[in-house]
C-alpha cells in the first residue's frame, strides 16, 4: 500500500482514539449510577443492537472461520471493555489508558519489521512509564491489574480486527461481534444492574454507544485494512496523551511534569510509526467502498 495508505490509516485510528478517550472520561461520569460494569453493559448492549439494525449481516457474507473469528473478536472486546471500565473507576483515565496500552506495544514489537520494529514501541514505552509513574506508591493496585489485563485483551482484540476486517466485506464484521459482545457482558454485568437502569441512563448509553464504541470500533477496522498490526499498535500509544489531556479537559485531572514528557515520547513514537506503517498487501475482502453493507 502506498504512504497515503498509511497516512490515512492513521488519520482514522487518530479518531477512533479521540471518540473512545472522550468516551470514555463521559462514561466515568455516569458511574455513580450504576457502576463501571453498567456502564460498559449499557454501551456495548446498545452498540450490539445498532449494528444489527443498521448493518443486517447475511449468512452467506462469512465462512466458517470468519464467523469464529468475528465471536471471538467480541468476546475481547467485551473482556477489554469491562476491565478497562474496572480501571478508570479506581486510578485516572491517562494512567489507566496507558497500562492498557501495553498490549498494542507488545503486538507491535511482536509484528514489526525493519528499523522502528524495536525504535518506535520502546519510545512509546518509555512514555507509557513516565505517564504511569510506577515508583508512586498512590496507584490503586486493583485498578492496575484490570488495566493490565485489559491491555492483553486489547492485543488479541487488534490482530482478530485485522483478521475479522481482512476476511469480511465492509464492517459487517462488526454486526456479528458488537452483539456478542453485548450477549457477554450481559452475562457477566447485566444481573445486578439491570434494575438500577433509568430511562435517563439509557438515553445516555445510547449516546455513548455510539462515541463508543460504534464509531470507533469502525473506524480501527478500517485503518486495519491500511496498516501493519505493528504500526496500528505502536500508534495506540497515542491513547494515553488523549486520555490525559480530556481527563484534564472534562475530569480535572492534572498530568505532573514526568507525564507531559511521556506524551512527548508517545507521540514521537506514533508519528514515527505512521510514516513507516503501511500494509505491503491488501486484505482479500477490504475492496473499497470500504463501508459496504450488505
């Protein structure tokens, strides 16, 4: 694929990072109705019943092994999504948005090739650490573990889009693993929240499921298609800067000096991976239009 591949590759896993951090930092608020596992139920619930409606996925449109690989795609991002809403209900959205994205960095080192195969994912790292800040004793440690495992869900969830994306035409992939996804956390969330549920909360879920994950979630499936895993995953690192400054913006949460240079470093590694990101073949099933529905 050609440099502009990449670069809008980039350009739509950029966006797809700025709808789930504000995502995000707004869900935090609506914890205190219902918690972080109902807050995750609400928009993944929601999400699953929109791409149904909205995309209608065919039989006939997956093999066997597609249709596998789009469950198990939910299944993770059910799993990333209910961890990672654990996390930022005990330690701040940058922090927890950097652990998780230990996962990607690790999918990036494992996938990439040439020069910045080791360069731009230990840039990113090194940020990632100046924005957690280990060596402070204040981190809850709950917290910490939900976003770590949350970032190794998150490594699975990058290389089945890619497969899901490169296997299924347009993003009637998504129509399959958004209601899974919705199915898993109803199982695990839906019991004890179910009943705290206002019409207004929904209102609100909906609105979140649509800044995420819908919107996001697309649009990484899509960059999926124009990016090497390697590339997609070192420019995750990006997701903690976003994080940080809208936790700022929207939750008063004020970054120390250590984390704005760590915003520096991650940044530096994202450009330096979008440069050199693009998939040297196309996926069988991406022809553009890239968003058909069938």
């Amino acid at each position: 694929m050609t440099t502009a591949a990449a670069r809008n590759g980039a350009l739509m896993t950029v966006a797809s990072m700025l709808s789930v951090q504000l995502g995000a930092a707004l869900a935090v608020k609506l914890m205190d109705g219902i918690g972080p596992m109902g807050v995750a139920w609400v928009r993944l619930s929601w999400a699953g019943v929109l791409m149904l409606l909205f995309v209608r996925p065919r039989p006939a449109s997956f093999t066997r092994s597609a249709f596998l690989s789009c469950v198990m795609l939910g299944i993770t991002t059910a799993g990333f999504t209910l961890l990672f809403m654990e996390a930022v209900s005990r330690i701040p959205l940058g922090t927890a948005s950097a652990l998780e994205c230990l996962g990607p960095l690790v999918v990036a080192v494992a996938k990439g090739r040439g020069r910045g195969r080791l360069l731009f994912p230990a840039l990113a790292g090194a940020g990632v650490v100046l924005l957690t800040e280990p060596w402070a004793a204040a981190v809850d440690p709950i917290g910490v573990l939900a976003a770590a495992a949350s970032a190794v869900c998150l490594a699975g969830y990058i290389l089945l889009t890619q497969r899901v994306g490169d296997a299924v035409t347009g993003i009637t992939g998504l129509a399959v693993s958004m209601p899974v996804a919705g199915l898993v956390v109803t199982m695990v969330a839906g019991p004890s929240v179910i009943g705290h549920v206002t019409p207004h909360l929904l209102l609100a879920g909906l609105g979140l499921a649509i800044l995420l994950p819908a919107i996001p979630f697309t649009l990484e499936m899509l960059a999926l298609r124009r990016l090497t895993a390697a590339a997609f995953g070192t420019l995750m690192s990006l997701e903690p800067a976003f994080a940080m400054t809208l936790g700022l913006i929207i939750l008063h949460q004020v970054p120390g000096p250590a984390a704005i240079v760590g915003i520096a470093l991650v940044v530096l590694a994202g450009i330096g991976a979008a440069r050199s990101g693009a998939r040297p073949e196309a996926g069988t099933a991406h022809r553009d239009p890239a968003l058909v529905v069938e």
